[in-house]
C-alpha cells in the first residue's frame, strides 16, 4: 500500500487530484496495483500518444504513473501492446518518449 500512498502524496505535491486520475484510469486505461508497484496507464495510438482510445485500436500504452518495480508493473502490459509512451514528469522531465515496450522492458532490472 506504501506505493498508492506515494502516488497520491506526488499527485497532492504536483496540484493534481488524484482520485480524479485513479478513477479515470479505471474507467479508460489501466491501473495495476500491487505489493511491488503502482501504475496508471491508459491504451492510445503511438501516433496520438496523448489520446485515449479503445484497446481494440490501441498500438501503445500510455504510462502516466509508475511507482516502485517497474518491471513487475510492465509484466502486467507487456504482451498488450508493442509500444510504450512515458514521461520522468514528476523527475522534470516533460519529454515524451515512445519505444518498444518489448525493449523497454528488457531493459529494466
């Protein structure tokens, strides 16, 4: 529970609300939750990465939130989808990123 109580304190740090993004992400994306990790997502086409779509037209997983052992929490969406988008927003890094979510999740320890 430790990582949901990071999330929501990032979320008050930053001015957002998060019960508003949770549920959201419940109704439109993905939220995996977990002894390990927390994340927040939603399906999209890597051409239009900042748009919500239905799974069934999706090419991408958009990450808005990940906290702790991303590679647990990518387990969960790896084989979804072959691509991935994120941003470091709360490392003020605002640059999207979209690679292989195959790649990407090789890569993590």
């Amino acid at each position: 529970m430790h990582h949901v109580q990071h999330a929501i304190q990032l979320y008050e740090k930053h001015g957002g609300d998060f019960g508003y993004a949770l549920q959201w992400h419940l109704a439109h994306g993905v939220v995996v939750s977990a002894p390990d990790c927390f994340m927040l997502g939603f399906f999209c086409s890597r051409n239009q990465p900042w748009d919500a779509i239905e799974v069934g037209k999706a090419d991408c997983v958009h990450v808005t939130m990940c906290i702790g052992n991303m590679r647990v929490a990518g387990m969960q969406v790896v084989e979804a989808m072959p691509y991935i988008a994120y941003q470091r927003q709360f490392k003020n890094d605002s640059r999207l990123r979209i690679t292989n979510f195959r790649k990407f999740y090789n890569k993590l320890k």
